[in-house]
C-alpha cells in the first residue's frame, strides 16, 4: 500500500506539472506573474525533492543527450555578451528549471504513466476551457479580461484583441481561446489530445465510452479555435501516422522505399511553402505572411544577422522594455513577445552555434522515437512482442511539436521545452536498452506497477 501511494503521488505531480506547463497562460491570468513564479519554483522544489527520495538507479547524468548539456551551457554563458544581463539570467534560471523538472519526470516515470497523466491533465484542460467558454457565452455575454487586468472604460474600448481572456465566441463557433487565452495555444492542446486520447482508445486503455467522448471534445476543440497552423499540424501528424504504419508493415529490411517517399514528400511540402504559400494559406484563411509574422520574421532576421554566430543573449520569453525587442514589431496593437519561429528565435538569442546544438536535440530525439515507434518491440534476446499502439505516441507528438515550431516558438519554453526535454532523455536512456514495450494494461491508478529501478530505494525507506 505504500508503494502505491507514492506511485499515487508521482502520478500525482505530474498531472499537476503538465496542467502547469501546458495552461501556463490561464495560470497567470489567474494569478499574474509574480504568483506564476512562485508556483513554478515551487514545482521544481516539489520535484527535487521527489526525485531525491525516488532515486532512481538507473539514471546517470552523462546518459541525458549531449545537446541538451551544450545547449543550456551556451545559454549560460551568453549572459556575459548578452544586451540584457538581467533578463539573460532570468531566462537562462526558468530553462534550467524547467529542463530539471522534465528529467525527474522522464526517469521516475514509465512511458505508460507519462501517457496516462498527460491524458489525465489535458483532460482538465479542455474539459475546463470548454466549461469556461460556456460560462463566458451563457452568463457573461461579453468579452472579459483577465481579473489582474484593471482598466477604465476609455481604456477597455480600445484594448487589444489578443489581451482578451475570452472574447466571447463559443456560440459564433470561434474562435474560442479557452483557458490558456490564445487559440493557437489551445488549438494545439486539442491537437495533443486527439493523439493521446486516440492511443488509448486504441491501446484499451481506457473504456470506450470515455476515449470516444475525449476524442470528440479533442475534435471539436479543433473545430472551435480554427488555427489554420495548428491544421496544417494535424495534416502533419496524420501523415507521420501512415509512414509509421507503412515501416511497421514492411519491418527493417524494406523501409527504403518509405524513406524515399519521405525525403521527396518532404521536398515537395517545403517547395509548395516556397513557391505556392499564398494559395495554402489562403485554403486555410490566413495571408500569405501569416497574419503578419512575416514582419516580425523580417525583423528578427535583420537583427540575428548582426550577430549571426553567438547571438545577442538567451532570453526565452522576449523582454518588451529591454532593446532590441521594445522596438522590434507589434502584433494586434501589442508588442510581440517572441519570433514565432523557434528557429529563427534561437538564431536571434545564441547565433548559429545555437541553431546547430538545437537542431541536433530535436533530430535526435525525432530519430530515436521514430525507431521506437517503428521497430518491432523484444523481451530481451528472446522473440518479438506484437507492436504496441501506445509506442507511437511520442513519435507522433514530436512531429507536432517540430510542425509547431515553424510558427510558433513554444517549443523553447514552458510546455514546449518540457514535453522536448521529456522526451529527448527518456528515449536516449531506453534507446540503450531492449525494448520492453509490449502493450500496456488499462489497471486502476492504485494499482500501477513501479518501475524495477525504483523497487530498491522504497524497500530500503521499510527498514528500520
């Protein structure tokens, strides 16, 4: 019983760090940033001590991937050249952070408790904004700010769109901005519930009536927040799905043809963005700068250019008082708040030498989740396992972050970085080993097995 309590406790944890992460935005409009900081430094605290207590052996420093090590390290160390020393440090603490919290949850949970609290806490997620936008339309009947906002009537008629919490949208049929304020924002959580919620439809994790119910509210928050980036993800995701079944079909020997369909695929998708993007995105109803990233995009180029190797100084989140961004652009009559482009954002902050340890963490990581997702799953040397449907989750999931990455730079930060950083470290550690995927059992909550390599440290916490 002791055992499953604390198995009930890092389900626990991660459930409220994922709800953290991923509605970070509706955390602060609730309790503004000072109170935002405060409970993030109070997670990380939480998960030192959890891990701690945990220990699990198997983890060892050296096994994180390398690119993260050099990636934070030239993060650190651009604080000495950075523009904005202050904002550096600040910057270089939450990825720090943040990056610690992904590595306790990537070693002391299973893969199978990664996918379940994550389902359990997009569940809070979209369930709750979908209650919000209800109570919004229903009793509110009008826009409304955050509580922490306070302005005067002058100053409401002509506040900013994107300010809004809600704008009161969900009978127009969109777009709704759910908690987390943004539509994109929430968009892509309807996006990341559909590929968990479907996994464990599939996998019989959960009972059918609750995994089609989920699937249809993941659906529908599709449908609502209509972000024409967050579709071309879908697409994205859909099409990654069919390469990962095709692999599983024709199994190690027989892949080159899905890999030369891949790379022309891949060609052709990057020249009709090059060539024919006004046509795709106005299918999708955005101009062919996407609502105007184009200029942002412009200027963040014109500065990354002219400290194209090292960058102007790690900031994460853009600082608007701090230059070069309080002159940089505006977006809805606000300034804008980062590059929406993660790879143009690293460029900007850590020059070229940053791009290039970035790219190799999100390749790597895509790399070995692929291989994870594809490749037929053995006990040991012994015979293989059936494919298990929950392997292709973090594959999947990673495609939609990459996509996202294009328009968006969330991947750096909060969510983005944790799911990134999750991911890279548990599949650089199980890419080491045999797999023991075979398909997980749906068993209640207290009933989670607990990882072999925690069994020593909470048999040794029963001893006298």
């Amino acid at each position: 019983m002791a055992n499953s309590k604390t198995r009930l406790g890092v389900s626990a944890y991660a459930i409220v760090v994922f709800v953290f992460a991923l509605g970070s935005n509706g955390v602060r409009n609730l309790i503004d940033w000072p109170g935002f900081i405060i409970a993030a430094v109070a997670l990380a605290v939480i998960g030192a001590v959890m891990f701690l207590r945990l220990r699990p052996e198997r983890f060892r420093w050296y096994r994180l991937p390398a690119p993260i090590y050099l990636f934070l390290a030239l993060a650190a160390l651009s604080i000495i050249w950075s523009q904005y020393t202050l904002e550096s440090v600040l910057g270089t603490i939450a990825q720090l952070l943040t990056t610690f919290v992904a590595v306790a949850l990537a070693f002391v949970l299973t893969w199978h408790e990664v996918l379940r609290t994550l389902g359990t806490a997009l569940r809070y997620l979209i369930g709750l904004s979908l209650l919000f936008e209800l109570w919004v339309s229903v009793f509110i009947r009008e826009p409304i700010l955050p509580p922490w906002l306070e302005l005067t009537a002058a100053q409401e008629a002509n506040t900013p769109k994107l300010l809004y919490w809600s704008r009161d949208l969900l009978f127009e049929g969109g777009p709704i901005q759910g908690l987390v304020a943004s539509s994109t924002l929430f968009g892509f959580i309807g996006l990341i519930g559909l590929i968990v919620f479907a996994i464990q439809l599939r996998a019989k994790l959960i009972t059918r009536f609750a995994g089609w119910f989920w699937v249809l509210l993941a659906v529908a928050t599709l449908a609502l927040t209509r972000s024409a980036t967050v579709t071309v993800a879908l697409a994205a995701v859909i099409v990654a799905l069919a390469f990962a079944l095709w692999a599983r079909r024709v199994g190690p020997e027989g892949r080159l043809p899905v890999y030369i369909t891949g790379a022309v695929l891949l060609a052709g998708m990057t020249a009709a963005l090059l060539f024919a993007r006004s046509a795709i995105f106005g299918l999708l109803g955005k101009s062919s700068d996407l609502t105007g990233r184009g200029e942002t995009w412009e200027g963040v180029i014109q500065l990354a250019q002219q400290r194209p190797w090292f960058g102007w100084g790690w900031i994460s989140y853009w600082a608007p008082w701090a230059e070069p961004f309080a002159s940089l652009d505006t977006q809805g009559g606000i300034q804008v708040m980062s590059a929406h482009n993660a790879w143009l954002d690293v460029w900007l902050q850590l020059g070229i030498v940053g791009l290039f340890l970035f790219f190799l963490l999100v390749a790597l990581t895509l790399w070995r989740v692929w291989f994870r997702a594809v490749d037929q799953p053995r006990r040991g040397f012994g015979a293989p396992l059936p494919y298990a449907t929950s392997a292709l989750w973090p594959f999947l999931l990673m495609v939609a972050l990459v996509v996202q990455s294009l328009t968006e730079s969330r991947i750096l930060i909060e969510s983005g970085w944790l799911l990134l950083v999750l991911l890279a470290a548990k599949s650089r550690f199980d890419f080491e080993l045999p797999s023991l995927d075979a398909e997980p059992q749906r068993v209640p909550w207290r009933q989670v097995p607990i990882p072999r390599d925690h069994a020593p440290a909470l048999a040794a916490k029963r001893r006298p």
